[in-house]
C-alpha cells in the first residue's frame, strides 16, 4: 500500500509519502520547488525478519537517506544496514554501506562481516570483513574502487567517457588458504592485472 501527497505553492509543496509491503515500511518527508527544480527530503524505511522469496531473506534491514539540491545534481547521505542477510547460498552476518553526494561526486564506504560463500570452504571469508571503497565522478562519468580483506584485495579505475578505458588488479597475497581447498601443497602470492 502506498500513500503518497504534494500540496503548497509551487516554490514550496510539502512531499509526503508512506509505504508499506508487508512488514516493510518506508516513509519520506520534506520540500519540492517545482518552480527552481530543487528540492529537500528525508527517506527512511526498516523491515524486521523476512524472506521475500526461497533463497533471499534477512533478520532485519534499516535504510536512512537525505537529499537536498537541484533535480540534476541533488546532493546527499544515507546510510543502509542488513543484519544476518542470505542469498544465493551464501549469507553475511552484517552489511553496511554509507554514501555521500555531493558537487557530482558519489563516495560509497561499505563492509560485509562474516561472510560465508556456498562450497568446500565457506568459512573462508568470514574470519575478518570485507570493505568496499568507491567514488563515482558523474559529470567526468569515472569510477575508481579499492576492495579489500586479508585474503584479497582488488583496485580498479574505469573512464565511462566517450571511448571507455579502465584497469583492474586483483592481488592474493598467499595463495596457501586457496590450494589447501583443493588439496594442493602449494605456496606463493599472485597479481592479475586487466586493461580495456
């Protein structure tokens, strides 16, 4: 269910907005002006324990945003949390992802703690988090990430211009952890490296 409402002089109409799916809730409140194009809203939402369908399903998941500034370019922050979240096979015991915008740029810092990946070894991951850092340039259309955990770590720049361009390193700093899956006495560290 879904109710939604906008009243006020142009420069200045109230936005209010309620929805509900199941358990689900989210809500937003704040100001539009249609006349200057900018506008100003606070959009939070939380759902308790479900599974949407077979495979997909969390303990509790929690989303708080603010955008503020011009249709075009608004500027912003929010904050996404997931306890205990499963999917595909795997699960995580905690996501959390923060994301700032501003002036065209968008920063996302996010983390993923106990991760536990379907296989013969789904511990592997889960002694220690993975993080995510990223910033997207969207007037330059450019993208560099660093991802990073003890037992990998991945870096990336990608130019989306007219001819796009971009590279991406993938360091395993002991190969022991993988071979010992496969049951292979083997030792060693290894970099891939992939330019287009």
């Amino acid at each position: 269910t879904v109710a939604a409402s906008l009243e006020g002089p142009r420069a200045a109409e109230t936005a209010k907005f309620s929805l509900a799916a199941g358990p689900l809730e989210a809500a937003g409140q704040g100001t539009i002006d249609l006349t200057g194009k900018n506008l100003d809203l606070d959009i939070g939402a939380t759902a308790p324990r479900m599974v949407p369908r077979p495979g997909l399903g969390w303990q509790s998941a929690r989303l708080d945003a603010h955008l503020h500034g011009p249709f075009a370019g608004p500027s912003g922050s929010g904050r996404l949390a997931i306890e205990e979240l499963t999917a595909g096979g795997g699960s995580v015991g905690e996501v959390t992802a923060d994301i700032d915008a501003a002036n065209g740029a968008i920063r996302l810092t996010a983390a993923a703690t106990g991760l536990r990946l379907p296989g013969p070894s789904p511990e592997l991951f889960a002694a220690a988090p993975i993080q995510l850092h990223a910033r997207a340039d969207i007037v330059h259309r450019s993208v560099n990430f660093t991802l990073s955990h003890p037992l990998l770590a991945a870096a990336g720049d990608i130019d989306a211009a007219d001819k796009p361009t971009g590279s991406v390193t993938l360091t395993v700093p002991s190969l022991t952890p993988y071979a010992a899956i496969a049951g292979l006495d083997l030792q060693g560290h290894a970099t891939a490296t992939t330019k287009f």
